[in-house]
C-alpha cells in the first residue's frame, strides 16, 4: 500500500489594476480561481499529477476576473518547479500557504483627458 504525500504547487501571481477595483477584493478573487482550478478540492488535483500550463492560469484568470479585464491592467504568473520529481504517490494541488497573490492598485490611462 501507497501512502500519498501532499507535494504543494507553488504559485506566485502578481497583478497590476486600476485604484477602482478594490485590491483586497480582486486578491480573494484571484485565490478563489486558482483554487478552484488547482486545489485539493479540484478535478485536476483529484485526478492526480496535474501539469500546471501557464497559458492555461492566464487564459482562466483573464476570463473569470474582471478587473484583469480592462485595457491597463497586467499580471504576471510564476509556477514554481518541483524541486525532486513528481511520484504518482504525490498528492500535487495549490494550498493556501503556496499561493501567493500581490495587487498594485495603480493610476493609468489618464494622459491629458484625464486631468
């Protein structure tokens, strides 16, 4: 018998939007989606070794959060590599503690209309 080991997916998203989405409120959005996705709770976790596709996290994240929406804002998304490989006994999902989600409430797209 095989016992599972939890082997967390580090992921790291760093976004910038503008001061009229509420920060705090986009940052639970955006752990809510990745969890979603890739937590232990998920279809991908829950069928086992779940590859994590960068182009995959945008396209989702893009899609369900409106304030990634808009023409000003951007993020960026780091996927940490397992640092031992990746055994079918590994349990690979996306915790609270190896999420990490960082806003910039930024001013943009004011030039001289703006002012």
């Amino acid at each position: 018998t095989v016992t599972p080991v939890d082997n967390p997916i580090t992921i790291n998203v760093t976004a910038q939007i503008s001061r009229v989405h509420d920060a705090d409120g986009v940052k639970a959005q955006i752990a809510q989606a990745i969890q979603a996705e890739y937590g232990a709770n998920s279809a991908i976790a829950k069928r086992g070794m779940p590859q994590v596709q960068f182009k995959r996290v945008y396209d989702f994240l893009r899609k369900s959060i409106p304030a990634l929406q808009d023409e000003g804002s951007d993020f960026s998304v780091t996927i940490a590599q397992p640092s031992t490989p990746v055994l079918p006994e590994h349990r690979r999902f996306v915790s609270d503690a190896s999420l990490t989600v960082t806003i910039q409430a930024v001013d943009y797209g004011l030039g001289s209309w703006g002012r």
